[in-house]
C-alpha cells in the first residue's frame, strides 16, 4: 500500500484569496456565490474548499480584468495542490449524495485552471466518478446554479459526444427543464454557472461551444461532433 502523502509544503508566498468579509465589503459580485453554497448541506470540509475555489477564481477574475500580472504562478500551484489535496483526504462523511459529486466536480474545475486548452480539461475516470455520485443524488431542494455547474464540470470532463457526456448533457437539461420550467438556451446556462466558481476569460468560449455540441447532439439528434472538433492524440483518460 502506498504511503499517504502529508499536505504540500509552501515554497511561494501564498496566494492571497479575497475572504468573505472583505468580498462583502467590496461589494464583489463572487459574494453571492458563496450565499448559494450556504442552501446546501455541506461537510466543512467540503463547503471550504468550494468557498477557496470561488475565491480564487475572484481573485484570477480580478487579475485578468484589470490586466496585472498580479496572481504568481507558483502560488496559484501551490494552492492549487492543497485545494486537491484536502478534496482526496476528506472525510468519510463526505462521500454522499451532494458532496461527493462537489468533490469530483471541483477536481475537474480545477483541472480547467492548470491547463490551457480545453482538449487538456477531459479526464474520463474523474468524469465516471462524478457521474456515480450525481446518478445518487435527488436533485430536488439544491440551487440551480450548482446542479448545472456540476454537469458541465462532467460534460468538461467527458469526451464530447460519448454517451457519458450525452448522459451529463440530458441530465442537465431534465433538471434545468423541471426546475425552471422552460428548455435552457446558452444565455440562461451561462447565467446559472456564473454564480459558482467561474473565469468567463477562461471558460466562457469552451463552455457554449460544449452548449453548442448539447443543442446538435442531444436536441437536435446528430450522431457526432463536429469534425475537427477534437483529436484523438490530445484525449487524456487519467
């Protein structure tokens, strides 16, 4: 059995992630976000590293919107690191229903922050974890914004057009549907996954063309992405 690997040690200055008193101060717009996660039953461990991940992608967000080399890249690593390794050292507790599928789905959201193309962002094991953890959940009750968030955290992680990432697009689409009552469009996705940890300069572009591929694919019932859409040599299946 492998040894268990204590919790990274800093070499960089940490990263300073925007607390929750000063975002409120601020008046920035992530505070919300961390409102939505207070309506769900959450293990501490669990509902902390959601509310670092939505921290940190203010404080990404910031520094790309003011165009400042303001966030050092081992920092956000090192941090990076820690966020994973308290998500696979939680606790027993964590691993039901809600949790467990938050679990997987902030591992893959932050796999979309080490790398720089979307192709890189596919990881079918974590992609089947996540989808034995929300096929367990009774969506009824949770805020919308999280529920989509978690499907496209698994349709990013899925290869565009297998039936796993058409099992994430239906789902989506039948919570969204009964809960809102209406068929959802690009606009009201994005809408809905703006207010969980997002970077709309990082993940806007690849998040509606993957609405894009929902609407040929699933709604519309073509057979296959479109060619060229992704290369066989850049899928990873870690």
């Amino acid at each position: 059995m492998p040894p268990v690997l204590g919790a990274p040690v800093p070499t960089y200055p940490p990263l300073e992630v925007p607390s929750q008193v000063a975002q409120a101060k601020a008046n920035n717009p992530f505070t919300n976000k961390r409102s939505i996660l207070s309506l769900c039953r959450f293990v501490p461990e669990v509902l902390e590293v959601l509310n670092d991940i939505i921290g940190l992608s203010s404080a990404v967000n910031t520094a790309m919107h003011e165009g400042k080399a303001t966030i050092h890249p081992g920092a956000m690593d090192e941090l990076i690191v820690n966020l994973q390794h308290k998500l696979l050292q939680s606790p027993v507790e964590a691993y039901g229903d809600l949790n467990n599928a938050s679990r997987y789905a902030s591992l893959l959201y932050l796999k979309t922050l080490l790398r720089s193309s979307d192709l890189r962002w596919i990881s079918v094991r974590l992609a089947t974890k996540l989808e034995q953890a929300v096929r367990f959940m009774v969506p009824y009750g949770y805020p919308m914004p999280l529920l989509c968030w978690i499907c496209y955290m698994g349709m990013f992680g899925s290869i565009p057009g297998a039936e796993q990432w058409k099992w994430f697009g239906n789902t989506l689409i039948t919570w969204y549907t009964s809960r809102r009552g209406r068929q959802p469009d690009w606009p009201a996705i994005k809408e809905e996954l703006m207010q969980i940890a997002w970077i709309p300069a990082v993940h806007n572009e690849s998040a509606r063309t993957q609405w894009q591929l929902v609407e040929n694919i699933i709604i519309l019932g073509e057979q296959v992405p479109p060619a060229g859409y992704f290369s066989d040599t850049l899928i990873i299946h870690e």
